[in-house]
C-alpha cells in the first residue's frame, strides 16, 4: 500500500508536510502513524470466550485472511457500512480515484483484526476488549456459502 500511497501523493514534492483538515494533521504524521500491535487483546479475548478464529486484517485481509479462517461450507458477509473507515482511507481513495475493491484489497480501511465468535460469545468477547480501551464493531456475520467473503450494502 505504500507504493501506491507515495505515488499518489507524490511524496518526493513534499505533500507529506501538507496539513489536511480533514486528517486534523498533516499527511505525513496520518500515513506515519504507528502500526496497532494485538497480543494483549487477542490473548485477553482467548480468556473471556470461545473465539473459533482471528484473521489479521492486512493488506488484502479482507478478500484472503477471512477466506482461510472459515469452516468448510461458510462466507463471511461484512457490511461496509459498519465499518469505521478513517478519512485517511477516504483521502486516499478520492486523491487517487482508487475503485472501492482495490481499496479494500490494499488496506485494512481501520479494522486490524476481525474474530469469529459465536453469537453467544459476542458479549463477552466485546466486554473483554472495552475493559482493554478497544473500541470494537461488529463487521457482519458467517452465514452458508462458498467460503468466500461479500463485502457489500446489502444485508
């Protein structure tokens, strides 16, 4: 993501010190922001419920982590419209005309881990992350069908 992020941006002019309202910062300091680590969520999740997978969402997480942390027979439907994309990600994806699949097969767009948990599981999942300051979101659901993931409006 980053060779497309410095291309779009053009970086070497020194749109890196540009302030963006938006961002509430200057470019540089949102693309610089440091990478969220996850063990002491994943490990205090283990301990508060049955999590039956964690898919690290990088680049591309959407479309091939998921997929290989389905059982057999399942999709996993995330609703776009839940999840919390920062501007930064609305920033790129307007400055560079990037089509909204290409965006989320290269970025995150703000989720860094997704969990499978079984509806009974949810709460307490959820409660253990709020008491670690996280702030989590349901994403969507697994429901039958081809492995595959469906990232879209629809419900």
């Amino acid at each position: 993501g980053f060779s497309l992020v410095r291309r779009i941006f053009d970086v070497e002019s020194g749109s890196l010190e540009r302030y963006e309202p938006e961002l509430g910062r200057t470019l540089g300091e949102a693309l610089l922001e440091p990478t969220r680590t996850y063990v002491k969520p994943a490990l205090s999740m283990l301990h508060a419920a049955r999590v039956s997978a964690i898919s690290h969402i990088t680049g591309g997480g959407f479309y091939e982590n998921i997929p290989r942390a389905l059982a057999p027979g399942f999709t996993a439907r995330i609703e776009k419209a839940k999840i919390q994309t920062p501007p930064l990600f609305d920033l790129i994806a307007r400055t560079g005309n990037i089509p909204e699949r290409d965006m989320v097969n290269t970025f995150n767009m703000g989720v860094g881990l997704c969990l499978i948990v079984a509806p009974e599981d949810e709460a307490a999942v959820t409660d253990a992350l709020v008491a670690l300051g996280e702030k989590p979101f349901r994403v969507g659901e697994c429901v039958e069908g081809s492995g595959k993931v469906v990232y879209s409006d629809e419900r």
